[in-house]
C-alpha cells in the first residue's frame, strides 16, 4: 500500500491485518499501525519521516517489528537538525528486528552524514545498510564546515568501541569521495570491523557532469578505503558506463 504526498491528509483508518509492505509520504499523522499485525516493510519521507527519527516513542508500537526499512530523509534532518544532536540521542528508534537500513539523503557538500550511524548501533540484527546521497550546490559556502568536525568527533565517542556483529554489506550510492561520503565510508568500516563482507562503492553521475579530477578523487578514496578494509572484506566498485568511459581516458590522457 503507498499514500504519497496528501499534504490536507489529517488521519487515516486502515484495517490490513495482513499487509505486510506499507508507504507512506507525507504529514506527521497518527497513523493505525495496531491494525498492520504483519506489517515488516516501511518506507517513510517528508514529515513523518523526522517525527519517526527525532520522536521515537511515537512510533516504538511498530518500529520494533520492522525488518526492512527505508527512509528518505528531509534535507532540514540532513542538513541542520544532525547538527544539533551531538550525542547519542536518548529518544531514538530502537528497531530491534531490523535486517535491512536505505536511506535516501539530499544535502550540501561538506556536511557530515556520521549521525546516521546512529542507526546502525540501534540496530543490532542490521546486515545490509544503503545510503544514497545526492549533493546540491552549497548555498551558505560560509557555514559549510562550521562545526562538522565536532558533529563527526561526537558521533565516534557514541560508537567508540563499537562493533556491530550482524553488519555484511554497505552500499553507498552516489559516492564522491568528498569529505562527506568518505568519512561515512570510514566509520562504517570501524563499525562493521567484526562482520563486514562487503562495502559497495557506486558513483553517479551529477548535474556538474564527470571531470577527471573527480574520477582521480574517487579513485583515491577508494585506494584508501580498500587499505583499511577488515579481515574478510572486500570493496566493489560500480561504475556508470559514463565513468567507465571518464576513468580509462584519464589513462589514455597519461599513457
């Protein structure tokens, strides 16, 4: 079942005692999720998506009986409210039986995803966790970086010594290798140090279009990244047919 973007929505009565995939995109509601017995699937946006993040109590009837969940995070979450949670919030999803985490993240370059880790440490069956991020240009290039390196010291003293024993495979989709994703990448590596099989690497083209010192960025990071990997593990890069294309004329440029 999907409800997308009835912004006049004020409530909803749903009897589904066999509904098990649920979409909803749109206000904070009080939804009947007492009616959703089966319910293990949610993918959730816009407001109800911060109130289900930053007012767990809400949702704690249902969240701890999900196995897959995807949020598309608002930019205001991405972008600001991560800022001011600089400790492991002590109201925050606890979905005990979750298997599989996606998020879907829209922010400024130089901006800090490391709070999202939050959600790995809350769930402890976690195995496969996906991040798309797509960047927009920055549009406060002053504020950029204020703060950020406080945001990311915080978000590892709340993990530090932390290993998550379910974690197999991370894909991070859209990967730059800018400060942002990388630091992501790196933390997630930390994290996953006693499980981690694989972390996936898949690039994507953005409006800027694809120049060689990106492609040599990305290349770098993934050099770095590949040193660090834990016993075990290994990294895969998916490249577009356009990357493909960028990466081996950056070769042909320096034959």
């Amino acid at each position: 079942m999907e409800i997308l973007w009835c912004r006049n929505v004020k409530g909803l009565e749903i009897d589904a005692p066999n509904l098990m995939s649920f979409k909803y995109i749109g206000p904070d509601i009080l939804l009947p999720f007492q009616n959703f017995p089966q319910l293990s699937e949610l993918t959730t946006g816009s407001q109800y998506c911060y109130s289900f993040i930053f007012n767990a109590d809400k949702h704690e009837s249902y969240s701890c009986k999900l196995r897959k969940l995807k949020l598309k995070v608002p930019r205001e979450i991405a972008m600001r409210e991560s800022w001011l949670t600089l400790h492991y919030p002590d109201n925050f999803p606890r979905p005990n039986n979750l298997r599989e985490l996606e998020l879907d993240l829209t922010l400024e370059a130089g901006e800090s995803l490391l709070f999202f880790t939050f959600f790995i440490k809350a769930a402890s069956l976690l195995s496969r966790f996906r991040a798309r991020i797509i960047y927009i240009p920055a549009l406060h290039k002053q504020y950029v970086g204020i703060g950020v390196r406080i945001l990311e010291r915080a978000a590892r003293e709340a993990t530090a010594g932390f290993v998550h024993k379910r974690l197999k495979v991370v894909k991070l989709i859209g990967f730059t290798g800018r400060r942002t994703d990388y630091k992501l990448a790196l933390h997630l590596l930390e994290i996953g140090r006693g499980s981690l099989k694989k972390i996936i690497l898949q690039p994507t083209n953005d409006s800027h279009g694809i120049k060689i010192k990106r492609v040599t960025l990305i290349e770098k990071r993934s050099k770095q990244l590949e040193a660090k990997l834990p016993p075990g593990a290994k990294l895969v890069m998916l490249y577009s047919f356009k990357f493909f294309l960028a990466y081996n004329f950056k070769y042909f440029l320096n034959y």
